[in-house]
C-alpha cells in the first residue's frame, strides 16, 4: 500500500530493542471534519441555512441569519428539489464514519492510542459535541483533517479554527491540537485514484477501447477572487495533471471542469465540458467526482448524476455515461489514509500547530 512497510511504522515515541515501536503516553483523537452534508431530507433546510450564515459566504453586509433566510426564502425550493433527485440519502456521514473504523484498526496494528471521529461545521454530529466527547474519552493530541484531500482556507483553514475556538472556549490547557494540510502530491495517494478511475472505466464499460471513451473529471471551484490566495485551485490541478496523464496514455480523451456556484469562479466549468463532450465522437463517457470529493454528496449525486450526465445526453442522447462512485467507505482507501495519518502523526509529513 505505501512505498515502503518502514514508511507506515516509523514513529516517534520511543526505541525498543533497536526496532522503533509506538509507546506514547497521549491518547490521539484524529477527528475528519468539514462543512459536513445534509443526510436526510429534515436536515436540508438546516444545514443550508448554517451555511449561509456561515464566514465562508459573503453576507454583503445583510446580518448572517437574516441572509440564510432570505436565501432559503428564494432558494430552497430548489436546494430540496435536488437533494430530492436521490431521496436526500447522501450517506455522507455513515460512509465516512465506516472510513474512520477501517483508519483506526490500521493505525492500532501499528501500536497507536487513537481513535478517529466525525464532526461536521454546519450539521450533526458538530465538532464541538466530538470534541467534548473526545476530551471526555482522555484524547489530549488532536490531529484536524478533512475528507478533502486537497487544502483550502474555506474548508481546512475554518476547520482548524473552529477546533482552536472550542479548546480556548473549555480552558484545555492540557490539550494540543494540529491540523493536517495536505497529501495531494502523495504518490500513493495520486496512484490510488488513478486506478479507482481506470477500474471504474473498465467495470462500467468492459472490453471498450479506451480510444471510445471521453472522460470527464470534475473538481470543486472557487471564485476566481480565491484563486491567487487559496492554495486549492492548483493542488487540484496537480491531481488532476497526474490522472490526466496516466489516463491519456491509456488512450482515454480526459476533460476537465470546475463545478461552480457563481458567475465570476474556475473556469472552464464541468456544464461547458460536458456539453463538449457530447458533441465529441466517442460513443461512451465516464464522469468522475472523485479528485476532490472523496466522499459522495449532493456535489456528486446530483450534479454528477443528473447534471453532468444530463448535459451530456441533451447534446447525444445515443451516447453511453457512467458516473463512477467516489471512494465512500472502500476499505483500502480508508486503509492508505490511515497509513498518510501515521506519517503525519510520526512527524514524516509535517502537520500545523494550532492550539
């Protein structure tokens, strides 16, 4: 799985027999948390409007809540009818969580005292709840990452922040906490998706050239005025500069886009590829969400299946497209980011101090 069994096992606690064994006192909590998803179709609404009143969305200087109402107000009609199209049944959470369980039984094979937990920004299970119960469970070291493996100031950045807040908000002068930036350019990591994307090509469409097949890898954008600020704009491309290399020499045809919220963000947007590649003459098209979302949501579920897939078939309804599922629970994917923790967690990769 990783480059090396050394590279998974090397930690910095103490030497035993010359053989370097985990033997830290601290128990570690390594907790996945991001704006989090609505998981069921009573959580829609509120989820939504958290946020909307949330520092990640510009207000224009209409107070939070009263801004989340107006927006559910014009909007919501909308937001619920898409997360109606798959019955608001992200699993969002359960996949993650299922992640967490295979990630914790790696990292105790190697002799670590952790335990990972789930808690969302903006829905249950909150981050503070989950951290309270870790301090309760006697976690003195935590590690903040996100489902994300690319970093943004929107998603890791506010994440650190809201678990700094909720340590000086309690008094934990006993705790330390430190945020995990990033593994976008980990090999494991970029050969991992690659060969998802390509088995999922192959399961989807067996015994097609891939000479046939238009690809379409999808990422989350960012207004354009986050591109010079945020480093998330060309981690992604990194990944996907990876993928579409190795795809390419498969003899794939690869597009990328950005899916969007707003006018003025990323460009060239996942619509305008779709639309290009029903107009392309490969008779079968593949989409994949899985560069940013590891984990399936209303991004993928909707705009990958009725979206992207729609666009595509307006243009060529006679064309064949498959939208591939994104890592979820897969336990060898949870198994190489337990493997990524414990090169952060033993000091291999450098993490952020944050409280």
């Amino acid at each position: 799985m990783r480059s090396s069994l050394l590279r998974s096992t090397v930690v910095v606690c103490v030497l035993v027999a010359a053989v370097v064994t985990p033997a830290c006192s601290s128990k570690i909590g390594i907790i996945i948390s991001d704006w989090g998803e609505a998981d069921s179709c009573d959580q829609v609404e509120s989820f939504t409007k958290a946020v909307m009143a949330s520092p990640v969305i510009d207000q224009d200087s209409i107070p939070p809540e009263i801004f989340a109402d107006m927006i559910w107000a014009t909007d919501g009609g909308d937001i619920m009818a898409e997360y109606l199209t798959f019955n608001c049944d992200t699993k969002f959470t359960a996949n993650t969580v299922a992640r967490a369980s295979v990630m914790d039984s790696y990292l105790s094979s190697l002799g670590y005292n952790v335990k990972t937990y789930v808690g969302w920004l903006y829905t249950s299970p909150f981050l503070e709840d989950v951290m309270l119960q870790a301090k309760e469970d006697g976690v003195d070291t935590f590690y903040i990452t996100t489902p994300e493996v690319q970093y943004s100031t929107l998603i890791g950045e506010l994440a650190w922040n809201s678990s700094r807040d909720i340590a000086k908000k309690y008094n934990w002068s006993d705790v330390h906490i430190y945020g995990i930036p990033t593994y976008y350019d980990d090999i494991d990591y970029n050969t991992f998706l690659q060969q998802w994307i390509t088995n999922g090509i192959s399961n989807s469409f067996p015994s097609v050239d891939p000479s046939k097949i238009c690809v379409l890898l999808t990422a989350h954008g960012v207004p354009e005025s986050d591109t010079l600020v945020d480093p998330w704009v060309n981690q992604t491309l990194y990944t996907f500069d990876q993928a579409n290399t190795a795809l390419t020499e498969l003899g794939y045809s690869v597009y990328f886009g950005w899916q969007n919220h707003g006018v003025l963000w990323t460009q060239p947007t996942d619509m305008d590829q779709a639309k290009e590649i029903g107009k392309a003459l490969c008779p079968y098209a593949v989409i994949s969400g899985a560069i940013t979302f590891t984990v399936d949501c209303s991004e993928t579920l909707y705009d990958g299946v009725y979206a992207q897939r729609g666009q595509i078939l307006a243009v060529n309804p006679k064309k064949q497209v498959s939208v591939l599922p994104n890592f979820n629970d897969d336990s060898a994917w949870a198994t190489l980011v337990g493997a990524i923790m414990a090169d952060f967690i033993s000091g291999q990769k450098p993490v952020v101090l944050v409280f």
